[in-house]
C-alpha cells in the first residue's frame, strides 16, 4: 500500500458571549433557551450532555441541531441565529470568522478524530485495508466533500494514498457523516471512510479497520 495517512480532524468550538449569559441566568427562574449547530461527528455527545443538563435545570432549554458543517454555516449566515457553533474542521470556523459570524477569542479546540474504515459488522466484502477499495468491485461510501468536513478529507485520504482515481467511479456520496454511517450499518455500502466515531454509533452492525 502506499503511503497511509491517518487525517487528524480539529474540532473547534464556537461560544459566543451570549453563554455568559445563559451561565449566569441558568441559576434563576428566568427560561433561557440555547440554540446549537453540531455536526453529526459530535450531535449524539451532545444530545446526551444536553438532556441531563436540562434535566437537573429545568428553566433551560437546548436546541441541537445537526447537518453536515457546510450547510449550517450557510444557515447560520441566512438566518443569523444561534449561540454555539461547532465545526468539523478549522477551515470551516475560519470562513465562519471571515464572514463575522463568529467572536474570535471565543474560538475553542475541543478534540481530535481520526478517520477510519468502517464496515458492516460481517464484513461482507473482506475489506482490511485501503488496497482492497482498489482490487475490489465495493461501494465507498462518503459525506459530500463539498460540505461535509470529513468528506473533503476522505477524497484527501484517497489522493494522498495515490488511489483516488481508481476509486473514484465507486464512490457513493451522501449528504453528512451521519447519513454515510447509516449506509454502513444497513449493509447499503461495502465500506465508508468515516471518523472513527462512526463506529460506536452502530456498534453492533459495524466493525472498524484503522488505518
């Protein structure tokens, strides 16, 4: 196989000013509500947290919303709400800051993914590495490059390894990691370059092959 490259993805988190706010005013009666924009590699981790926060403070309520980050970029800039904004990548909160959508001393890393394969659970293709997307008649599932983060970088994956234009025609494009995952579990897909998250979201009907 040639070169693997193994994409490290920075999350960075965007908490605007208005969080001071709803810090401060969670302590009283007053209905706060929040509203945030996830992409699907983070929204079930948030989800979770969000409940149980809004279970121990009843006057507040968090609204999460998900999709891939392109896309709720462009709804943020035409609808010019929301509180928090979370990316899948730093290229996308460096438009986000260009466009001044977002407060600058607010930008925060939070963590780091890695891409991974992800297959059904029984592996019907014997997929184990990168070379077998090329020697095997698979479909590939990824997120749209065009607005999906980790969809980008599984292009960038695929082209830095050499491989990407033998690949390319088995490329299945769906809109977010989230519905790229799904294909995986539903057996829709061979294999999905995904974060490596991806995985215990249906961890029963995929397995992981880490490059």
């Amino acid at each position: 196989m040639s070169r693997t490259i193994v994409l490290s993805v920075i999350l960075l988190v965007l908490v605007v000013s208005s969080w001071m706010i709803y810090t401060y005013y969670s302590q009283s009666p007053v209905q706060v509500e929040l509203l945030v924009y996830t992409p699907p590699v983070i929204q079930p981790l948030l989800e979770n947290a969000s409940r149980e926060y809004m279970q121990l403070h009843p006057n507040v309520r968090i609204e999460i919303i998900g999709g891939a980050t392109g896309t709720l970029l462009n709804k943020i800039s035409l609808t010019g709400e929301g509180d928090v904004f979370i990316t899948a990548d730093h290229e996308y909160m460096l438009n986000a800051s260009r466009m001044g959508l977002v407060v600058n001393e607010s930008i925060k890393v939070l963590s780091y993914v890695v891409l991974a394969l992800i297959i059904p659970r029984d592996n019907p293709a014997n997929i184990t590495s990168l070379d077998d997307l090329v020697l095997k008649n698979v479909k590939i599932g990824i997120a749209n490059p065009n607005v999906a983060p980790f969809g980008r970088m599984a292009v960038e994956l695929l082209v830095r390894n050499g491989i990407y234009d033998k690949v390319k025609d088995k490329l299945v494009i769906y809109g977010d990691v989230g519905q790229t995952a799904r294909q995986v579990a539903l057996g829709l897909v061979d294999v999905a370059i995904l974060p490596h998250v991806a995985h215990y979201w249906y961890l029963n009907d995929t397995s992981i092959i880490w490059l």
